[in-house]
C-alpha cells in the first residue's frame, strides 16, 4: 500500500456493530478521495432446502436477494449524498473470506475494513469469517475495527517488530495513512524469552522512518522480551493512547493452526483499537 489509497472495500451485514466499519471508511475516504465498495456476503447454507415447513421456496430466496440489493443501494446513494463520496455495493454468495477476497481483487482495492470478530469459544468460532483470514487471502491490507467503535483518525501509530525487514514492511504498508494523518511513529521491538534480543532494531527502524518522514518516530528505550507478545502489545497501545496498531500476519499452516490463535489473532481480539494486518511477503 506504498501507493495513495484509491479505492476501500467494506463488507457489511446490516448489522449495528457493523456501522462502526462503514462510519471508520467513510472518514478514510474523505481524507484520501477514495472510492467506498460495500459488499454483502450471503451464506449459501442458509438457502439449503429442507423438507416440511421449513422449506425456503425459490420464490422466498428471491424476494430476499431484492430486499438485501434494494438495502444496499439505499445505503449507498445515502453515504454518496451526505459525505459527497463514490460509493458502490455488490453481492455474493459463499464465505465471506472468498468474497471479500475476490471482489478486492477485482476492484484492485487498496484496503479492506472488517469489523473485529467477536470473542468466540472453539465450537462456534469461525475461521472463514475472521479478519485474519481475509487477510491470508487478500492483496492488499486489512484493517480490523472493534466492533461498536468508529475512528475518524489514526494519529498514534504503535508498530510491535521482530526485525529490521518485517519492521519497514509494515511501515511502508502504512505510508499512505501516515501521511494522510500526520502520525507519529512508536516502533515497539520485542523477543521471545528463547531469543536473542536486538536492541538495534529499533534505532534501525527509526533512521529508517525518519528519512522518510518530517515527523520523528519514537520507539521504546529497551527491548521487551516476553513469552506474551499479544497481552504486551495491547497494554502498550493502550498506555502510549495508540489509536492504530500495525501487525504482520503469514499463512497459517500445520494442526497448530486449527486449534490455537497465534499472536497476531490474539492481538486482534484483545485490542480496543484498530489493528492493520499486513501480510508476510
């Protein structure tokens, strides 16, 4: 995302919780004269047929396909006449990580929000619906927002590094909102317990930015070395009043990650702010 933020995909569910994504975009817009594109996701599953009097007739589905278009278009031309932004909206039917994934690709998006998904136990979480998945599959980052929560402006930007390269990857991710915000930078270097920590990233990373930007970054004095980099993370976003937290996230692969949330994943569901998931290049 080194370049300017063109066009942004919002999917929506109509939901209350789901106005905080769209209110978020409609601010991002504005600042970057961006295009907005809301999609609806259908589940197909919902339109299985079943036997009795719980048969969804061809007719029913239908009906229900030109409420759902007919709600998209209103909220559409709604956001273009009060905010005076290019709005669109689509449909499709399937996961929501497919859709959302295909239709940015096709509109060679620059940015998708996702409302954070909520905090769900092992039997009623679902993966294909979490903002980390869409970012696994997406070419472009991803913003996650906590639900019932909208933010106009990121002026505190927290970036937690493991090196020197995954540092200015997500740095340049974020240009175009550093710019746009006139952010100020923390990069926050951290270790596991079993690592050798580097003191040096950080200084590394903030010579970096500070040939790129006016402003000058700020960054932790140590290195924070931990065995809970989610946990760490969150309670220093909220102490420096971080309102944007930019994290790298990579394929997960192995049993591992079906069962367990990696730190990226616990990072999105534990923070009060916006996180921007970068993927591993």
């Amino acid at each position: 995302m080194t370049r300017s933020i063109q066009n942004i995909l919002i999917p929506i569910n109509f939901s209350p919780s789901a106005e905080s994504a769209i209110a978020t975009g409609i601010a991002i817009c504005k600042r970057h004269f961006a295009a907005m594109h809301l999609l609806f996701v259908r589940d197909e599953s919902q339109y299985a047929m079943h036997p009795g009097k719980y048969a969804r007739t061809f007719e029913s589905i239908l009906q229900t396909n030109k409420a759902i278009a007919d709600s998209l278009e209103k909220q559409a031309k709604s956001i273009e006449s009060k905010y005076a932004i290019e709005c669109n909206f689509f449909t499709h039917d399937g996961a929501l990580y497919e859709g959302v994934t295909e239709k940015a690709n096709d509109l060679h998006c620059d940015l998708i929000i996702v409302e954070s998904a909520p905090r769900m136990n092992f039997f009623t979480a679902s993966k294909a619906n979490s903002p980390y998945k869409v970012m696994e599959q997406a070419a472009c980052p991803v913003l996650a927002i906590p639900a019932k929560k909208s933010f106009s402006d990121f002026k505190r930007i927290l970036f937690p590094v493991r090196s020197v390269s995954s540092g200015i990857q997500k740095l340049e991710a974020t240009l175009p909102i550093i710019k746009k915000n006139n952010s100020s930078i923390g990069i926050f270097p951290f270790a596991n317990r079993n690592q050798q920590p580097a003191a040096e990233i950080g200084e590394a990373l903030l010579s970096w930015s500070n040939r790129i930007f006016k402003n000058a970054g700020r960054r932790n004095t140590e290195v924070c070395v931990t065995n809970d980099m989610a946990q760490v993370v969150v309670n220093e976003a909220i102490e420096k009043q971080s309102d944007l937290i930019v994290m790298r996230g990579s394929l997960k692969k192995g049993l591992k990650a079906l069962f367990f949330k990696n730190d990226t994943e616990r990072v999105i569901d534990q923070s009060p702010v916006p996180v921007l998931l970068v993927k591993k290049e």
